[in-house]
C-alpha cells in the first residue's frame, strides 16, 4: 500500500501539467489564480516561467511537504496521508529553492483535524490529510534554520505573505496600528513532538517524536492573551 503515499501513485508530471493547464487559462483570462499544495519542483519551475511572464498567478507549499520525505516514511503510516503525496528529498530541495526565491508565496498548514477513526486503517481506506496546525510553523522553520534561512524567512512565508494574498491588511506585520497576532517564541530552543500533548483533540501527528526549534511561551491573538478565558479542553474564545 506504500504507493499510494509517495510519487508512484500521482507522479510529479501530472501534478505539473495540471498546474501548466491552469497557466494557459490564466494567461487567455487574465484571471487571477492562486495555486495550492505545490509539492513538486516540476510545478516550481512552471511557476517561475509563469511569474517571469508577469501573469498574475501565487502559490503555495505546505509544511509536511517541507519536512517529510517518501523515502523515510513507514508503511501504511496513515498520520501523513495526503493529496498530493509528499515526495521525496529531491522534490523537497526544489520547493525549499521557490520559496527563497519567490516562485512559492507562502507556507499554509491545510490543518486537517481527523479524528483518530478517520485515520485509522489503510492507506486505501484512511481520511487524507496532515494534522499541521500547532507544529507547522517551527517544522518549517526547523527546517529552514537547517538551511541557512531565517527566522524572518519563516515569518513572511506563513504570515507577511499569506495575510496580503487573502486581503487582511489588517494582520500579517509587527507594526502600529496593525492588529497585534503575535507569538513570543525561542527559535533556537528545540522540543520533541508528542502528538498526545498537543491541544487538538485527536492525537495525531505526522512530526510525533520529531525533534524541532521553536518554543512558544505566549500568544496574542488581538492583542489579548490567547489562552485568557479559554475553558479546559476548548481553545476557541469567542468575542
């Protein structure tokens, strides 16, 4: 069943003759396109051509895409079950290169929170999807710390970028007047991921047991302390 978790099962060509496809449409139109869960440095390289043209086109990775690779995985660990599949450490090499040169906009989790049922099974049978959302961002900058790249890299491909795409100009920067969603952290400090510690209500997680940067000490979501108010067992205050 391992096929239908790496690249044999939806090769990276397919992936980017979709994204040439929606290119031409685009380049006909004028419309503008948002691409997402590049996973292919196949589909980078259309990209690039694409923004060189001056087509108004964006994209996007996603962390497990960043971190994980086919080669490493276990069989019929369904944890990391997606679509696309993630690939392996030459495909990961060339979407790490779109991001540090713009041919990828940003980083977005695509948190899938599947409870332990869904994901229970097969490859063939299992829900598809990564439980990303509290871990992705210091993957992706465990990753890119890795690499060479910064920590205020990070920032502007999962926050700076993906706020100017989606129009809340309101967020997205540490700057007066911009609402304050900020997120103390010690990226050099490093933590073992344990999917049962997590806040999500569903133990899943494809990083369980990886060791990664990033400890957060606090969170301010509009200026207020996220955790403020918050009952045990349910995260989302609402105004």
């Amino acid at each position: 069943m391992r096929t239908l978790l790496n690249a044999a099962s939806r090769p990276a060509e397919c992936e980017a003759n979709a994204v040439r496809k929606i290119v031409r449409l685009v380049a006909r139109t004028g419309c503008r396109t948002h691409i997402l869960h590049v996973s292919s440095g196949l589909s980078v390289d259309v990209l690039r051509r694409t923004k060189a043209e001056g087509l108004p086109v964006s994209a996007e990775t996603c962390p497990y895409y960043l971190t994980l690779d086919c080669d490493h995985i276990p069989d019929n660990a369904t944890a990391v079950k997606c679509c696309p599949p993630i690939r392996d450490l030459h495909e990961q090499d060339a979407l790490w290169a779109g991001l540090a040169d713009g041919t990828l906009d940003g980083v977005v989790t695509d948190h899938p929170p599947a409870s332990a049922d869904m994901k229970a099974g097969t490859l063939a049978t299992t829900w598809g999807g990564v439980s990303s959302l509290q871990v992705g961002f210091r993957a992706v900058l465990t990753g890119a710390m890795r690499r060479g790249l910064s920590l205020a890299d990070v920032v502007r491909w999962m926050s700076y970028n993906i706020a100017r795409l989606v129009g809340l100009d309101d967020r997205g920067d540490i700057t007066p007047a911009l609402r304050a969603d900020l997120a103390i952290i010690r990226p050099y400090e490093r933590f073992v991921v344990d999917a049962t510690a997590l806040e999500s209500r569903n133990p899943i997680c494809a990083c369980d047991g990886m060791t990664l940067n990033g400890v957060v000490t606090r969170t301010f979501v509009a200026g207020r302390d996220a955790l403020s108010g918050v009952r045990e067992g349910n995260l989302i205050v609402r105004p």
